[in-house]
C-alpha cells in the first residue's frame, strides 16, 4: 500500500502514481523545482489529486 507524501491518501496502485510523478519531473522544470516536490525522498510518492494541485498552482503562476 502507498501512501501520498502530500496528504496522507492510502492508495494500492503504486505504478499509476509512480507514472505521474516522473512525467512532470522529467517534463516540467517548474514542477520539478515545486517546494513540496523538491522535499520528497527517493521513497516517498505523491496521489493524482496532489499532483494535479501542483500542475495548477504552476499553470496560474505562469498565466500571471
């Protein structure tokens, strides 16, 4: 079972999560520099809905 880093979700499908995270890190240097992305360890994992939180606080920064 994983658990976000962020929020706490409990979540068995690691893979999904695993995916997400490493496409915004290799795509996006913005997310890749984001606070709470940056004070993850090697072991830790983020949900979808976290994610997606970053993704639109980076998106309404940009469309400043």
């Amino acid at each position: 079972m994983t658990i976000c880093f962020n929020c706490g979700k409990k979540k068995e499908d690691y893979e999904v999560w695993w995916n997400k995270l490493v496409i915004g890190i290799t795509f996006n240097s913005e997310f890749q520099n984001n606070q709470t992305i940056r004070n993850m360890t090697d072991k830790s994992m983020m949900c979808h809905d976290c994610i997606k939180i970053i993704e639109k606080s980076i998106d309404k920064k940009n469309n400043l």
